[in-house]
C-alpha cells in the first residue's frame, strides 16, 4: 500500500516523462497509441497522442478525417474509477469527469489494487484478474507488452491492461456490453532526439 | 401543326448543326471523380449498358479502380459506378501475359493510361502489353499489343470477383458459389462465375461469357482451385474456383484481340451477344459506335461554345455519369420473361430520385419511360417494386419506398407508355404491405407503426427519415391517385403527407433554430435519452440531438435514426410542404436564419444525398438569389475537373447530376412538375427535346461581377417567378435572364407551388 502511495503521489509531468516499463520504451508526450475500433460490425482506425498539458493529460484523437480532444484532469489519471465512452466529438476538446479516464486507460489507483488484490473496481463492475502463463500482448511488428488480462463479473467483457503503474492502457477490449471493443495495433513513441 | 412540324424541323437542323461542327464525347472525362469519394467506373459503357469492362486494382474498390501505384490484377467486364459499402461484380477476369502456362498471378503495374469516353488504354509494365478496350451494350472488345519478342498468352479467370473478404460472409462482401469454364474451340472459351451477396446482400447471380479470339490458342492449361491442368479443356463447376490460361504462339502482328460477350442467360446467349453486336474484328469501329451513341445523347444538352473547357468537361462529363446506370437488361432476366423492359442496378433509387432520374426525363424521357417499366416489371414478378436492386435481387432499402417518386414524376411531366394503373397498384402494396421480415430487402420498415399511429417510433431503426420519405412517398400517391380520378385514396394519401409533422417536435431548439424531427417512443413520448448497449444489469444511453450521428459507435450504420444524416439536415426534408415547413420553423425570417445557420456552421453535407434540395428552399421565402449565392459557392467549393472533382460517392449518378442541373440553371423538385431557376453556369444552353421542340436558357452578360438575376422573359414576355413549369420547358422556347452586380426583387413574390 505505502509502495503504492509512492506511486501514486507522483506528481503528472513525472508520469508523462518517466513512465516505463521493462521491454517496452517510456510513453510520454508525444507517444501514439494506434488502435482499430470494432463497432457492431465495422472497424475505424483510431489514433490517440499524448500531449502536454498545464497540469491535465490531454490526448489528442484522430479518426480519419475527424480529430478532436480529451482533456483528463491529475485527479482524474490518479484516482478515477470509471470510463468516459461517449462517442468522440469531433473538433472539440472533452473534458472528462474527475472519476473518469478515458476508455483506453484506468487509473493508477485502479491499476494499483489490480495488482494487490487481482481484482478491482471500475464502471461499477469488478474485474478479476486472470491468472494466465502467457502474459503478453502482442502488437503489430512483433512487438510484445507485459499485460494483465481481467475479466468482468456481469458481462464476461474482457480487458488485457499494460502492466504500466504510470500509465496503464488498455491494450485490449472485448465483449464490451456498450458494443465498442478495441484493439491496440502499434505504439509510436516519440523520437528521443526530437 | 405547322408550328409543331416547324420545330422538330429546327429541332433536327439544330441537331445537325451540333454533329456537323463540334463533337461533345470529347469533353466527358471518365477520370472526373475516380478517385477520393466519387468511386466512378472509368472504363467503357454504352448509354445504361450492361457490360462494363474496366481494370481491377486488386479486389477492393468499389469500380475496380485504383490510381497507377497499385498494380493491376486483370480486367473484368462487370462493374458499378460511383457506390459505397461492399463493392459488387467484377466478373470474369482477363489479363494478358507473355511467357510459360504455370502462373496463375499476373498482377503488373501500368503506365501511359489513356482514358477516354468509349475507351481505356494503359500499358503494362510486367511484359510490355498494351491493353485496349471498347465495348457495345453486352460485348467487351480487347486488343492487346504484344512486344515483337514475346509469346503472346492469356488469362481468363471464372472466379475473380470484387470485394472477397478472407472471413466468410462478411458484412456486405460478394461470397463465391461457382464456377465453370471450357475452351470450346481454338479461338473459342465459355463459362461462367455464379456469385452472391456484395451491399445489397443479394441471392447469387450467374454471369455466363463467351470469348473469341482473333488468334488461334496454341495450347492451354485449365484450373480448378489451385491445380492447374494442362490440356484440359474443361473445368466443370464444384464449387471452386476455375480459369485458364492460353497461349497463342507468336504472331506476325503481335497483336490479340478478344470479344468477350456477356450474359445473364447463358454463355450460348453471350455468343449469340457478340454476332449481334460485334461481328467483326474492328475495333475502332466499335469505338466508333459506341462514341456515336453517347453524343446523340449528348447533343440533347449543348451548351455554350465559348464557355471554358473545364466548365464543359464538368458538365458532359455529369451527363454521361449520370446515364451509366440502372443498367439495360431487357432480354437478359434468368428470373422470368416479360415484354416489359428488364432494368438492374438501381443503386439505389434513394440516392437517384431527386437528380438523375429527372435530368434522364429530360434529356431522353423515352429512357425514363423504360426504367419505370421496369420497375412495374419488378413489382408483377417479385411482388415489390425495389428501393435498390442489383444481380437481380431487390435490396436494400435505406429509408423510404422511393419508386413512388419516380412513378408520380413521369405522371405529372406526361410520360406516356407506362401503365399507370399497374403503376398505382404497385405503390399501394409499398403503402400498405409490410414486406415481412424483408425491410432491408424491399417495402416499408415500420410500416406497421406508419400506419397505426402516423410515424414511424423508436421500435424500428431509421425511423426518422423514414417516416419523412414515407409522407413524401405518400404525396407522390395521392398525386398519381388524383389525376387518375380515385378521390377516396387521394385524399387518404393526401393526409398522410402530413405525417411528418408527428416526428416535429416544435419546442426543441438548437443553436437558434426551434422544432426537428426527433425520436419518439410509440406511446408518443419524445426521446432525448436513446438506451443502447447490452449489459445484464447497466442501462447505458446517450443523447440524441439534432446533430448526433449515433453510428457506428453507439449502433450499427444501419441502426440509428437518420440514415447517414443528423436531424438537422432532414429536418429541411419536406419536398411537398416547403411553405408548411417554414411555419414550423416559425416563419420567413426564422427560416432564413436556420438556412445560414445550417451553411455557415458547416452542419450541410455537401458529400450525401439528402440535403440536395436544401440550398434551394431560400426560394421559398423570397430569396432565390440566396439560393444560387449558395449554390455557385457549394460548386466552387467541391467540384472540379480533377480525379478527385465529385465530393461523395457519386451513387449512380447522383452527385453528377446534381451538379449538371445547376450548371443549366435548373433544379427538380423530384415527383413534382416544375424546376427551380437559379443562375445559370453558361451563358447559353440548349436542350433539344426528343420531341423535336427546342428550349433555350440565355444568362446575358453573365460574368463573375453580373452573378444576380434582374429580370426574366420567357418567350419575349416578361417571367417574375423563380421557377418553371416543366411544360413550358417542353413546349420549346427561349427564357432569357438579364445578369447584373446586384441583388434584385427578380422571382421574390411568385413562390413555388404548392400541390394539394
């Protein structure tokens, strides 16, 4: 717990800067999550970019030819134990709820009683840990990432979340009873000597 | 009668003189909207013909078409033009090669593509083969030109279709079911694919061929899968896929030509095709003719002669997009036999109605006249009239039951030879019959609820357009109705045009604007909040408004209450009742303000069908030159002559022909008798009338500084209205407008009519 709150008390710029894990690079600013959306029988590419922000995470969103923006407040990436799922508005920034992240993420919090007690509470829904022999998730390009595969208790959804205290995205989506899965193809990181 | 005997004279002599100087075919640019959005088939096709040989980059576009950075998998004599979701045909492949008998795969990237109306060309960089094609109604003609060095070969592929999905029955993919080819004789080849599905979801379709070669083969290796069979000349169908592959020899001329006849019948009538159509080997005869086909028909619209080449190139190009579609299949039906014309590819009659099919009743309404037989022929048989219909199968149905349009159009515009009796009949079983577990396929969704309570509820998927298309459907009825004497059921119908008012809920507003169509449950409650998802114990909604687009992420494309449209664009959607219209808007000033609101945040979608009357409806408040204000800037703004020049999938048509009516200066309010005038985009324009009388348009000093209307005569009399009968129009003539800098009272008083 105390390791935990270590973690956590971290202020946001450290996390947008410092976050990694081993056999994957630091996601930052920058730092492009590629994703392909299944939505009741069609698939959109989506592209979430972390940008900075003035003491808020801000992720910039692009779905050919539309974009917009999230706008998460510290809290919100700390402590939040639900999802923003409305559909992206186009050309608009969202600020989200303090409780909430944005649906490719949970929060450190959240993320930090997965570990400890391999379930936790999101969406009003408990997701227990999956225990499994293989724990990676592969990305296009071969790339591999150290996931936690969780399992919900009312509609069987499935998620496999990045095993990232900072930064724990949501690699992978299934069965969600909303109707939205998701799937993460690639991350681009940003060029170190950018 | 003398007057009459006069015109078709001028008529004709007027004709001659458009023939005997200019030809018109050389301004139609087949690659005006092939690539981004417009997705036209650049090949060649006769007026509505039925063979549409074109390349096929690989198996997903839409036309077969890609720019020249992807290679070519071969040339398929199936196609559609301008369509969106799951791509259709692409049917019997050929690709020539040079080289041994034992590749399937001669994919090769091309250069020097040459397009022009009636005829492709490129060359082929794998084996240095120029590939030629023309065509006639049922018959693609190929010459190939071989490099001096090489054996000359190639590949007919039975089992190449468009939009193969490796997952089975994919949402909206064309499934294989057979296929069957036999070389018949040294120069000859038969066979057929039988495939199904693609958009419309329809039940296989069988395309037979017949192939002759110019060459004798030299030697062949038939395929059955993945197993090719040297010598064997036949291939019988077992469900996979077959082909083969020829060889030729060397020849002196280097040179192979191949007629490949299609068939919806059987291969023998595909041969029976070519000695009709082709029974010679010359090929620029055939381009020839198919060239002098397409500018009779174009001739029926000449425009001015200074006016600058893209200005024509757009407009031409518009008229002949427009004509590639539904396609002639009269003899051609495997379903039945009818003396009635047999007409496919209605794709869809949603995206048609409002423009292509008026602009085809004006330039040959003899062809309209067809497409509605058709229809009714497609009613006597499979019990409904299509929405849409392609590989002879009805499907799908995107909002309303839009034949009746078309039905109601010709009637008030007097096109005869249509068995308007049938025709009534046929658009009551649309009215009444609910297609039963079909509605994807034909009919009316929610039809049940339509009639009970006068709307179409939140039970049913797109319940919104829906219920605006059904009481414009029904408005077309009652017209039809009344002019055919039957007063009980026009006044039925008549009241159920109404029914559009049930879906406007009068105290929304939005972004200054008051009352939308907006969902409501069928107890009549309105919806803000829609329940969607699945969970076993969450309830999950989100809001609707009037610029919500719930798909696909809250629902399926199919599934949401518009149509590929938000409220605020249907909400305009009132083509019978405009003046009803603006008084739910809260009057004139109310109404234009909406309109500006409507254009200058952006919420017109300039890329789709249903906003396409919207500019227009300024006229209805006195303003038509806001109207065309607005229509020079969407024009400018979205359509030129490049690759790229249509904004939206061109739907058959459908964008292209939006975009010649405006050229003119005319606008249909389809299903009624009248066009809307606008500014003109040439000085002069005259249609010549099948028949024989002639109807000019002259837009005097026109410039870019004289874009405003001062005044109008029609025949030397002075003309204060907006609009035009289509009578008048007909009747021959000359409307003359008077161009000047300023903005004038022109038109501001005589507002459209109102049929009641």
């Amino acid at each position: 717990m105390k390791r935990n709150f270590i973690f956590i008390s971290l202020p946001l710029f450290f996390i947008i800067v410092f976050s990694s894990v081993d056999a994957h690079p630091a996601i930052g600013v920058e730092t492009t999550f590629n994703y392909t959306l299944f939505l009741h029988g069609q698939q959109r590419r989506l592209n979430i970019t972390i940008k900075n922000g003035r003491g808020a995470l801000v992720l910039e969103w692009e779905s050919s030819p539309y974009q917009g923006s999230f706008c998460l407040s510290n809290k919100a990436v700390q402590y939040a134990d639900r999802m923003y799922f409305k559909q992206p508005t186009p050309f608009t920034q969202i600020q989200t709820a303090e409780n909430e992240t944005l649906f490719c993420f949970i929060s450190q919090n959240a993320y930090a009683v997965l570990k400890e007690k391999s379930h936790f509470k999101y969406n009003e829904t408990v997701y227990r840990e999956i225990e499994e022999v293989d724990r990676e998730f592969l990305l296009q390009k071969n790339q591999s990432l150290p996931v936690l595969h969780v399992i919900d208790e009312i509609d069987d959804s499935e998620m496999w979340i990045l095993a990232d205290p900072l930064f724990p995205l949501v690699c992978e989506m299934r069965h969600n009873p909303r109707g939205v899965d998701f799937k993460l193809n690639a991350i681009t990181y940003k060029n170190p000597t950018d | 009668m003398y007057k009459e005997i006069f015109l078709i004279i001028t008529g004709v002599i007027s004709l001659f003189e458009v023939t005997a100087g200019e030809v018109l075919y050389k301004y139609v640019d087949p690659m005006i909207g092939s690539e981004g959005p417009g997705r036209v088939f650049i090949g060649p096709s006769c007026p509505f013909g039925m063979t549409k040989p074109g390349p096929d980059c690989g198996s997903g576009s839409n036309s077969g078409y890609l720019p020249l950075k992807y290679a070519v998998t071969g040339f398929s004599q199936t196609h559609v033009s301008g369509t969106g979701g799951g791509p259709k045909y692409g049917n019997i492949q050929l690709m020539p090669f040079t080289g041994d008998l034992s590749e399937k795969d001669q994919l090769s990237f091309r250069e020097d593509e040459q397009v022009s109306l009636g005829y492709y060309g490129v060359l082929l960089d794998k084996h240095g083969i120029k590939v030629e094609i023309t065509a006639s109604e049922r018959v693609a003609f190929y010459q190939f030109t071989y490099d001096t060095n090489d054996s000359m070969a190639l590949k007919i592929d039975a089992g190449f279709f468009l939009g193969e999905k490796e997952k089975q029955n994919a949402r909206e993919a064309q499934q294989f079911v057979g296929s069957e080819i036999t070389v018949v004789s040294d120069t000859e080849v038969a066979g057929y694919s039988r495939i199904r599905g693609g958009w419309n979801n329809g039940d296989a379709y069988t395309v037979y061929f017949y192939a002759r070669t110019s060459q004798p083969i030299s030697h062949f290796s038939t395929w059955k899968g993945e197993t090719l069979f040297p010598g064997k000349s036949e291939q019988f169908d077992s469900g996979e896929k077959t082909g083969v592959l020829l060889a030729f020899g060397n020849s002196e001329t280097h040179e192979l030509q191949v007629k490949v006849g299609i068939s919806f019948i059987s291969s023998l009538k595909a041969k029976e095709n070519i000695f009709k159509e082709i029974p010679h080997w010359q090929f620029k005869d055939s381009l020839k003719q198919i060239r002098s086909r397409w500018e009779q028909l174009l001739s029926r619209i000449e425009v001015d002669s200074e006016a600058s080449e893209d200005k024509k190139k757009m407009f031409y190009t518009a008229l002949y997009h427009t004509m590639l579609m539904p396609v002639d299949r009269t003899g051609e039906n495997p379903r039945w036999i009818s003396d009635l014309p047999y007409y496919d590819d209605f794709y869809a009659i949603w995206d048609t109605f409002r423009t292509s099919n008026p602009l085809i009743t004006l330039i040959a309404p003899s062809r309209e006249v067809a497409i509605v037989n058709a229809l009714l022929n497609i009613y006597t048989h499979d019990g409904f009239m299509p929405d849409a219909r392609s590989g002879n199968s009805n499907g799908r149905t995107q909002g309303g039951s839009n034949a009746e349009v078309l039905i109601c159009d010709a009637y008030v515009k007097g096109l005869k030879g249509i068995d308007y009796k049938l025709a009534l009949e046929a658009m009551l079983v649309d009215a009444t019959v609910p297609p039963g577990g079909k509605e994807e396929k034909e009919g009316r969704g929610g039809l049940t609820d339509y009639n009970r309570i006068g709307y179409v509820s939140s039970d049913f998927v797109r319940a919104g357009n829906r219920t605006l298309d059904y009481a414009y459907d029904d408005f077309c009825i009652a017209m039809v109705a009344k002019g055919m004497g039957q007063e009980e059921l026009y006044q039925t119908f008549l009241q159920k045009s109404d029914n559009w008012k049930n879906l406007w809920r009068d105290d929304y507003e939005h972004l200054g604007a008051k009352g939308f169509i907006l969902p409501r449950d069928s107890q009549g409650n309105w919806l803000d909040e829609i329940d969607y998802g699945s969970s076993k114990k969450h309830k999950y909604h989100f809001t609707y408004t009037p610029l919500t687009r719930e798909y696909p992420w809250y629902v399926c494309h199919w599934c949401g209450f518009f149509y590929e449209a938000t409220s605020w664009e249907y909400s305009f959607s009132v083509p019978h009742q405009v003046p009803a219209l603006i008084e739910k808007c809260g009057g004139p000033e109310a109404f234009r303000a909406r309109l500006d609101t409507f254009f200058e945040k952006g919420i017109y979608n300039v890329t789709n069908e249903p906003s396409f009357l919207t500019p227009c409806l300024y006229h209805w408040i006195g303003r038509p030159d806001l109207s065309s204000q607005r229509i020079c800037q969407i024009v400018g703004d979205n359509y030129n002559t490049s690759r790229s020049g249509l904004p939206g999938n061109d739907d058959s048509g459908a964008m292209s022909s939006w975009l010649a009516f405006h050229m003119m200066g005319l606008y249909p309010n389809a299903g009624q008798p009248y066009y809307l005038l606008n500014v003109p985009m040439f000085c002069k324009t005259i249609l010549h009338h099948e028949n024989g009388t002639t109807f000019s348009i002259v837009a005097e000093n026109l410039s870019s500084e004289n874009c405003y209307i001062q005044s109008a005569t029609l025949n030397g009399e002075a003309f204060n209205q907006a609009w035009i009968s289509h009578a008048l129009i007909l009747a021959g003539g000359e409307l003359r407008f008077q161009m000047g800098p300023e903005s004038s009272n022109w038109g501001a008083s005589l507002f459209p009519p109102t049929t009641r």
